[in-house]
C-alpha cells in the first residue's frame, strides 16, 4: 500500500511531465490562440463545453473570459454549454444525452463564432454531435484531446492533444491563461471593426447590425 507522501510525489512528477509535453503543442497552441482572439474582435463569441472534469473545466474556461484573468477589462462573451442544469435535463430528456451540446450549439451558434470543446476520453458522443452542428452552422472549431485523441474522426477544426493519459485541461490552460487572455487585456476593449455599420446589442446574446 503507497503512502499519501508517495501517492503526491508520483502525481506531481507526472503533472510535471505532462506540462512538460505541452511544449510540443506550441505551435498548435499558439494558432488556436489566434482564432480565439480573431472571435472576440470580430464581436463573435466562444461556446465551450465537456462531461465531467471537463465540464467544470469547460466553466472555467469561460468564467475567466467573461469575468477576468488578472485585469479589470470589459467582458468577453464566452458560454458554459454545460452550466444549465434545466437546458441539460431538458434537452436530455426530449432528444437524449448525445445532443444536450449540439442543441445550445443549434441555439446560440452563429457564423464566426468558435466552439471550443474539452474531452478527455476522446470519444464522447455528445461533443461530437456538438462538432457536426458546429461545423454545419459555419462555427470554427478548437478539440482539446486526452488519452489517444479519437476525436481527430469528428471532424473540427483545430486539435490540441496533451500526450496519452493527461487530460485536456492541461492544455487548455495556457491556451486561456498564458496566450489569449494576457493579450486581450494588453490590447484593449474589443469590437473594434472599422466597419460602423456594426453594433454589439448588449441586451441580446445575437449581434444587431444597423443601417
């Protein structure tokens, strides 16, 4: 039987391994940034979503565009798809577990906005679908894959895969906090298209334009 100290030791020479790997992703990393931030200046916005571990991590991922990463700025739009315990339930429910992302992606989904997907297994069925109705709604699209990365099959647009066994958080993170959401707040307020036509109702999720 390993003690506490062994167990710590062991997950932290293997968390240290895996950061260690995301080294290899950085050029991979580095593009999803760019589409990341593309989004949000374009006045588009980011749907995340995840099971499990990865849900809560598909929230945070979200909270810290919305909210904040180290400095007071305006809000970016980013949405948790697995926040909603009645949107989950009913939609799990009515059209099955498989859809409960796709049908949020069917709802708030438009043409430039990029739906950013978390899964550790690499073969959750309802992020898939999320994929499918991404792809066929003109969303752009970032994977980050745990274990042996099956997503690759469904089809999106970016993929980020931490080596065999780590979970897509690990990637995700400096995804969020090292690359993009430093250089949002060093940059300033978005929304800035030279196009004057455009407007961002801030009362609706949709976007208005004038004229």
């Amino acid at each position: 039987m390993h003690s506490s100290s062994e167990i710590l030791k062991t997950a932290v020479v293997a968390a240290k391994e895996t950061l260690q790997s995301l080294l290899d992703l950085d050029a991979q990393v580095a593009k999803a940034a760019d589409l990341i931030e593309e989004c949000l200046r374009a006045g588009n916005k980011l749907l995340v979503c995840g099971n499990g571990g990865s849900a809560a991590d598909a929230s945070h991922f979200a909270t810290e565009f919305v909210v904040r990463f180290t400095k007071d700025r305006p809000a970016y739009p980013a949405i948790c798809l697995a926040s909603d315990a009645g949107l989950l339930t009913a939609a799990g429910n009515d059209y099955g577990f498989d859809e409960i992302f796709a049908r949020q992606v069917a709802a708030f989904g438009l043409p430039g906005d990029v739906l950013i997907c978390l899964t550790t297994s690499g073969k959750s069925k309802n992020v898939e679908r999320a994929l499918q109705e991404a792809k066929a709604r003109k969303l752009k699209t970032i994977t980050f894959l745990g274990r042996d990365g099956r997503c690759r099959s469904f089809g999106a647009g970016r993929f980020d895969r931490a080596d065999s066994g780590s979970p897509p958080a690990s990637a995700s993170c400096p995804l969020r906090n090292g690359r993009v959401a430093p250089g949002l707040e060093r940059e300033g307020p978005l929304n800035t298209r030279k196009d004057t036509n455009f407007q961002t109702d801030r009362s609706n999720p949709r976007h208005s334009f004038s004229g």
